[in-house]
C-alpha cells in the first residue's frame, strides 16, 4: 500500500482523447442510470450476485411487477444484468463485469486513465532512483513509519523490523528515490503466494517521506518499478489502497493498473473497518 498525496488535477494537454466508440458505450450506460428507479433496482440485483426474482424485486423496491420488468429490459439491454427462467420465475442476475466497468468508465470520462499498459514519463528531474542497500534502512523504516501515522497507507501500526521487511520484499525489487543525495522514498514488491502457479504475481509498496510529497516521487519509483518487474517476467502487479488516498490511486492508473473493485470493510485499522481498492497491471510482455 501506499503514502502520497491528493493529485493536482490532469490539464487538458495531458489527458488522451475518449475514442468516440467508448464514448457512445459509456453514455449509454450512463443514460440506462438515468432512471432513479432503475439505479435501485441494479443495487438490489447487485446485492443479490445468486439472482433475485422479479416478484422479490417488486416487494423490495414497492412497485408493480410490470414496471420492474419494464427496467430489467432496459437494464439487460445494456448488459448491466442477464436474465433467465427458473420453473414459473424470472430471475434476475447481476453482469460481474458491470461492478469493475462502470468505475472504470467514470474513471476514463474523467480523465484520470491513460491507455494501458505504460508508465509515466514525465519525471521530475531532481528525483533520482536507485537500487535500495542495505545503508537504506533506516531511511526505509523511517518512510514507513512516517506512512503509517497518516493512517491511509496501510493496516499496519507499528514499523516492521528490517528482518521482517528483508523477508517480505523480492531481492531485485527494492528501490529507493533521492533529492539531494537524501533519501526521500522507497518501494518494494512482494510476493502474493508461496505457489509456483503465482510466481510472476506482486504486491507493490511505494512510500514517500513527509515534506516531499507532490514532487514526482512516487511518479519515479513507481516507473522504475513497474519497468524492472516488465523485464523479470513478473505478468502481474497488484495493490491495495485506502480510497481516501486519491493521489496513490491516480498515480497507479497512470502506470497502467486499473480499477478491479472495493473490497467492502475488508479490516479494521484502529478498531474502524476500512475498505481498500483493488488494482491490478498485467505486463505487456509476458504472456
């Protein structure tokens, strides 16, 4: 997971022109939304992933069958939900892909992706990046305890010893960012799973120290990262972050991870339940 900063919002020169193709999918989308009663209607479907009949929707929502039919219709036409029978009953299911297409959608209408897969290019030029040493730890541990008092970085609480941390990380994927010979952040991938199968599969961490967010830190470690893990063969790169943390989710959209959903209250962090989006970047040169 991640410490950054809120994003300064993209200008118009920097954000790549909606192909008319999607546009034309995406207003359509948003205009099937365009019904109050039809929006309740997917959120009970969606809450129902085993499907839901048309009856149980029309007590739910305290409308008549016929107008429930009326919007699944619209809805299926869009792909939003299919819909099948079951003896005397239509049942009415959820598309999975809709619950990562529409936030992905808002996202491309405004702005905040770019094609994938790619990496940012715009680097500031006082932001070096080089391989972490072990003269590094220190500074690393101090980064991350600086991350974990903002309470939007991770679930952790405590600084983890340099053993653990040494044990956690993959060798060959630990970086460290300098602004004057100091070091101002660091990141690190880990591995997901012990199974061969996941091999090429990690989780990036990426942490800039207090004072030197918002000057293209992260933007350079997360280059270098993602570029280092394209050319070991790791396929996929995955993360967690708090949705308060916006610059941390905007900055991975830009390095080609997208959106795959929020998972709801997934831990506590101070004895409050937090939820964290799920994003994910499959290299464009494995497989």
């Amino acid at each position: 997971m991640t410490a950054l900063d809120i994003p300064v919002a993209r200008t118009a020169n920097e954000v790549d022109a909606l192909a008319p193709e999607d546009a034309a999918t995406y207003a359509g989308w948003f205009a099937c939304l365009a019904d109050p009663t039809r929006v309740r209607l997917l959120h009970q479907v969606a809450s129902r992933p085993a499907g839901i009949n048309v009856g149980e929707l029309a007590e739910a929502l305290g409308i008549g069958q016929p107008t429930v039919s009326h919007h699944v219709r619209k809805l299926a036409d869009v792909g939003f939900v299919s819909v099948r029978k079951s003896g005397t009953s239509t049942v009415v299911m959820v598309n999975p892909a809709c619950c990562t297409g529409l936030p992905h959608a808002a996202d491309a209408v405004m702005g905040v992706l770019t094609p994938r897969p790619c990496c940012p290019d715009d680097l500031p030029g006082d932001v070096t990046v080089r391989t972490m040493t072990d003269q590094d730890w220190d500074d690393v541990r101090r980064i991350c305890g600086e991350g974990i008092a903002t309470r939007n970085a991770t679930f952790t609480t405590e600084v983890p010893t340099q053993a653990t941390l040494d044990g956690l990380w993959l060798p060959g994927h630990r970086w460290v960012a300098e602004i004057d010979d100091v070091v101002v952040g660091w990141a690190a991938l880990s591995p997901v799973s012990g199974r061969a199968c996941y091999a090429g599969v990690a989780e990036n961490s990426i942490y800039v120290a207090d004072g030197m967010r918002g000057r293209g830190v992260g933007k350079a470690l997360l280059r270098s990262q993602v570029i280092a893990a394209d050319e070991a063969g790791l396929w996929t790169l995955q993360t967690s972050i708090f949705p308060e943390n916006r610059a941390s989710i905007a900055l991975h959209h830009s390095a080609g991870f997208r959106t795959l959903g929020v998972r709801e209250r997934i831990a506590r962090l101070d004895d409050i339940w937090r939820d964290t989006v799920f994003l994910e970047r499959r290299s464009p040169l494995v497989g």
